[in-house]
C-alpha cells in the first residue's frame, strides 16, 4: 500500500513541475500560490461536504491547523519563489532535496524523533545522484555576491527547513489523530489567506490570467499537485515517518526529467543516467530502513 502511495506522489508532484512552467508569465508567483490553495481547499470542503464528513472542531485544532498551513502551505513557498528567481532549475531541485536532512535533523532537535542512519545514508547517495544530474547548471553558475546565487541559495535553505517543519508537524498532528483531508482543506485555507494578506500590504497586483494553458495548468496543481499529491504524501508521512517520505523530493525531479524529455525534448546523458541510478539506490536504502523504536 505505501508503495502504491509512494508511486502516486512522484507522478502527481513530478508533472507539477511541467504545470508549473505555464503558471509564469503575468500573475505573480505568490499570487498563483493562492490561488492554488484557495482553489485546493475548496475541492476538499466540497468533497468534505458530499462525504458527509465532520467540519466542527476545537480552536485548539484549527490554531495547529493555522501553523501547518503558515509552515506547509504558505512561507515555503513564498521563500522557495524568491530562491526561484535567482537560481536556475537545477539548482532549485538540488537545494530542496536536502527536505529529507532537513527532516532528519529538525525531527531530532524540534520532535524528539530519532536519528535513522540508513535515512541519513540513502539522502546523501541521492542528493549525489541529483547533483550528478544537474553538474552542469552547477559547474555553469557564477557563485558570487554580486548574482544574488548566495542570496537564493539561502532562500531555498529556508523554504526548505520550512516545508520540513510542516511534515513533521503534520505526521505529530496525524498520529493525534487528527483527520487528513480536513486537516489538509483548512491548512491549504489559512495558508493561502496568509499569502493573501502578505500580498494586500506589499506591491504586489493580485489578478488571474484567463488564459487557456494558465486556467488548465492551475486546476492541474489544485487538483494532482495540492489535493491528490499533498493529501497522499502526509498520508504516507503518517504512514512511514517524515524521514522517510520526504525521499520523494529528491526523486521527484528525476520524474520531472523523464516527462522534459518527451514534451519539451529534454536530452539525457550517461553522466545523468548515473545519478539516476545513485538516486534509486539511495531510495532502497531509505524504503527499507527498520522503523525507529519507540
């Protein structure tokens, strides 16, 4: 069963990297954010709704619910566009495959969760494997002060030690109990109103192309990306531990590539072809890593 939900993230959030290339253009990235989540969580309060699924709950847990979106759904991604604007794609892969360090680390210092070396082990083969696949974007990038490639290096730092704060927030709320898809419709809700207040007091215009490829590609990420890819990954994250789950962003732009190559004619190398392989290796690693004890 985990392997069947392993599967479907990396297919939801490996072609969200496609939908996402004709989300820019006019509409500002943060504003696109929003809209993304907003539009999510009314797909999950409908489907709530023709469930027949409880929406009544505690301000305690609507305040957790308040914290995962600020976390999960909102500051990542907004310090994870800023990286995005000085920093080419492959660097932007390269830096938040370190999500699965992140949760390890974070998971020990803020959760008192264990350290699983075999985890820690297969993260690094993998982001090997990655950096292997990107060498040239790396080797081609000017590393100074006066490119802002330092000034998106560390805002892709944060996005990332954000999102891995949220993961592990999510699994600690799961494992109270907590119900998933409301969990996820009023988390995408808050964070998307805290985009939105952060865009009413900034110089940011808030607009919506109606544009063919805009709408489609927006309904895409609400849908596959945000209700099917954020809902099946916190399950697994629930299922297997933070730790674990969040091997899927280092393997996730592999299956990026894999679509480039046949809508956008992406060509591979033997080089590249080695870091796949690293990166499939380092995923067994971490797949068969022994739960920690308790």
């Amino acid at each position: 069963m985990n392997a069947v939900l392993y599967f479907i993230v990396l297919l939801a959030w490996g072609s969200s990297w496609l939908a996402i290339s004709f989300q820019l253009g006019d509409v500002a990235p943060q504003v696109s954010i929003a809209w993304r989540f907003l539009l999510a969580s009314l797909m999950l309060f409908i489907w709530c709704y023709v469930r027949g699924l409880n929406l009544s709950f505690s301000w305690r847990e609507h305040a957790s619910w308040l914290l995962l979106g600020f976390f999960l759904f909102c500051i990542n991604y907004v310090c994870a566009y800023f990286g995005t604007f000085y920093l080419a794609s492959g660097l932007v892969c390269l830096i938040f495959s370190t999500l699965t360090l992140f949760t390890v680390f974070n998971g020990f210092i803020f959760f008192n969760k264990p350290i699983r070396l075999p985890i820690l082990i297969g993260a690094i083969v993998g982001i090997f494997g990655l950096s292997i696949i990107f060498s040239n974007e790396i080797s081609n990038t000017q590393w100074s002060l006066e490119t802002g490639i330092v000034k998106g290096f560390l805002w892709m730092l944060l996005a990332t030690f954000f999102a891995s704060i949220g993961m592990l927030l999510s699994g600690q709320l799961q494992a109270r109990k907590m119900p998933l898809v409301q969990s996820n419709a009023f988390s995408m809700l808050y964070g998307a109103i805290i985009i939105v207040a952060y865009v009413s007091i900034s110089d940011i215009s808030f607009s919506l192309s109606t544009s063919y490829s805009y709408i489609v590609s927006l309904l895409y990420l609400a849908l596959v990306g945000s209700v099917i890819g954020f809902g099946v990954y916190l399950k697994l994250v629930g299922n297997i531990g933070a730790d674990k789950a969040s091997y899927v962003n280092i393997f996730t732009p592999t299956i990026a590539l894999l679509l480039s190559t046949f809508f956008e004619n992406y060509q591979w190398s033997w080089i590249g072809l080695i870091g796949v392989v690293l990166i499939i290796f380092g995923n067994i690693i971490v797949l068969y890593a022994k739960p920690a004890s308790a």
